[in-house]
C-alpha cells in the first residue's frame, strides 16, 4: 500500500466569523498518496485555490486538520512546512534576475555552486528559459514569468509541490509539450504534487487522480477514467467531459419486459429489461422521474433510431460536432468523419443502454452507468 503524504481532514474554510462568513471549503477529507500528482479542478470560486493556500499555510484552517507526511502542520509557519508552490501571480523577487530566482532556496538549502548551476540549467531547458536565465521578472512576459515561478517550485527538494494554474499564461502548443516534461520530471523523482486548475484537459493530461470541487464541496475524488465513465452526480457529469455530457428530465417506468424513459415532445425510449441489471432495475422501478446523460461520443446514428433535426454542423479539423432538435432540447454528437448534414435536415440516433448514465432528479446523485448500479 502506497504511503500517505498528506491528509487532509475535516477541513473548513470560513472567510468572516466561523459558521457565519462565507463558507468556501466544506468538510473537505481527502488523503494523497507519496509520488502522486493529484488535481484540483472546478471553476472559479469553488474553493480549490482556498485549499491550496490552507495546504501552503498562506491562509488559516478554520476548522479541521493537515498532516504532512505524518506530522501536523495547519498550525505551522509556510517556511516550516517544507512545501514549494507555484502561484498563480508568479510571486518572483523583482531585484533577482530569472536564475537567482531559480537558485534561491537551493543557495539557503547550502548546495554548492556546481550543484545549483547544473540544477538551474535542467530546469531551465526543460521550461525552455534558458535564454531569459539573466533577465530581471520586470523585462520578461507573463508567459515567461510563469515558467520561472514554475521552474523555482520544480527545483525544490519539498515533501509536496503545490502549482496553482502554472500554464494558464502559455499558447496551447507549448502547453502541451511541458505537459508532458513536467508530468515525466515529477514522476521520474518520486515527487507529489497538487495541481489547481480550471482546464480539465490538463487535469486529465498531469494527474493521477483529480478531486472535482464545487461549492466548496468535494463532488468526486477518482482517476480521470472513473470520472468520465462513472461521474458520481450530475455536476461532475455534466463538468467534466468535452463537449458536454447531454442531459435530459424523463419519466422512467419499468416492467418485467423493458424499461422506458419517456422524455420531452413525445420521444420515448424503450429498453428490454435485459439490457440492465436487476438492480438497476429495482432502483429504477421507485422512481417516477429521472435525469439521463450520455455522452456525445456515445451517440450513433442510426437508420431504426429516433428521429432528430439538425440545427448546426460543425467540422472542427478533426471531428463533427453535430447540434439536432431532440426532445424539446439539443442533442450534440460527435463523430471523427467529416459529414454532410444540412440545418433542417432529419436524422435518426440511437442512444445504447450501455452508455446512458441516469441520476436521481432531485439530488443529482448517480443512479446507474450503463447497465450497472452507480
């Protein structure tokens, strides 16, 4: 079993009076194995930089407690809990110039000089800086800062690395390409680390694991294939995933024979009973309503499907995203051809048992994936 690197218990976080401010992280408890790369991922305000700064000691656990390779450490200074962090701000020392900045914590750490050079020009080469090394934060982008606040976490020898949108100023190209040397580097020394972020393709891209927050709330903490495949409730459903997972309110009426999801306009879908388990089954049978997802992938046409009209086709290069009027709603398909549909035009799609997700009306809380209990 892979040892704990930090706990995280119970954790509240108040901004104001506790219990009467603003509640920006609930009750959160999540626990990240040494050497792995775990992501924060939700959209603004969801509380994922809040847990990040409680990590780091840059804000005040209000209730609940962090453990850091066993010891406690909420009550801890930053300086002493032996954490590197990468902000989003940058947070480089003006008066330094890139490689100082670099250098610093390995000068206080009492490297030698070789050792900090050799360091230094790794990383650099791998964020590719090497030709800012001697420039001063003031004369650089805010691309280029970005990869030195980066480089200055990376080069730590830290119990956890802590990257706050650490990409969110570069072009895609590049980001794609440190994705990778970034993910390769952690991995090949053994290192952990926490990533916030708002970009589920790096999430998906950098992490092991990724905790999906909204609210304050932990909505899901799983691999990203767990999370796609199985989201735990509609919002991660519905979150994660691009394009998004397409939604539909139904009435849902099981028998011994089949299970029938009756939705918007009149459109009904009539399943045999075999096509899902009999627990499945039984969690259908009571409830009158439901909500059913599937994802674009998982949409087919097909000549005995359910009639649909087209309002956009889209060739992106790629793919076709294909937007159609179904149910009182808009179904969105994908396929990797490129394909002639004209807005207006009538098709037919078939939406397999075996992809349909159904989660409870009210609470959002996941029923079923295919033909198996949630």
């Amino acid at each position: 079993m892979m040892e704990t690197a930090l706990r995280i218990d119970g954790v509240d976080k108040f901004y104001g009076p506790v219990d009467y401010g603003v509640h920006a992280v609930k009750k959160l408890t999540m626990d990240v194995k040494k050497g792995e790369i775990i992501a924060l991922l939700g959209s603004s305000g969801c509380g994922k930089t809040s847990t990040l700064r409680m990590i780091a000691g840059f804000e005040a656990v209000s209730r609940g407690q962090i453990s850091l390779g066993g010891r406690p450490v909420h009550m801890l200074a930053p300086v002493k809990r032996n954490v590197a962090m990468a902000f989003e701000g940058y947070s480089l020392y003006p008066p330094l110039t890139v490689k100082e900045n670099m250098a610093f914590a390995l000068k206080a750490a009492k490297l030698s000089n070789a050792e900090v050079e050799e360091k230094v020009a790794y990383i650099a080469k791998l964020l590719e800086i090497e030709d800012i090394l001697g420039r001063y934060p003031s004369s650089i982008s805010g691309g280029q800062q970005q990869r030195a606040s980066l480089g200055r976490a990376l080069i730590r020898n830290a119990d956890l690395h802590l990257l706050d949108e650490p990409m969110g100023q570069l072009e895609p190209q590049l980001r794609a390409v440190l994705r990778g040397r970034i993910k390769h580097y952690i991995k090949e020394r053994g290192l952990t680390a926490i990533l916030v972020t708002h970009d589920q393709t790096e999430a998906n891209a950098l992490a092991d694991r990724i905790a999906v927050m909204e609210g304050g709330v932990l909505q899901q903490f799983d691999t990203p294939e767990m999370i796609k495949e199985r989201p735990a409730n509609l919002f991660t459903g519905t979150f994660v995933g691009e394009p998004p997972m397409n939604v539909f309110s139904a009435s849902v009426t099981t028998s011994g024979e089949s299970v029938s999801f009756g939705l918007g306009d009149g459109v009904k879908l009539d399943y045999p009973a075999s096509a899902f388990a009999p627990e499945v089954r039984a969690a259908l049978g009571k409830r009158n309503r439901v909500t059913i997802g599937i994802r674009p992938y998982a949409v087919r046409r097909a000549d005995d499907g359910v009639a649909a009209k087209v309002a956009v086709n889209q060739w992106l290069g790629d793919q076709t995203h294909i937007a159609a009027d179904f149910a009182g709603a808009t179904m969105v398909l994908v396929e990797h051809d490129r394909v002639s549909l004209t807005p207006g035009e009538t098709i037919r799609i078939h939406l397999a048992p075996k992809s349909l997700h159904v989660f409870d009306a009210e609470t959002g809380v996941a029923i079923s994936h295919g033909d198996q209990l949630a």
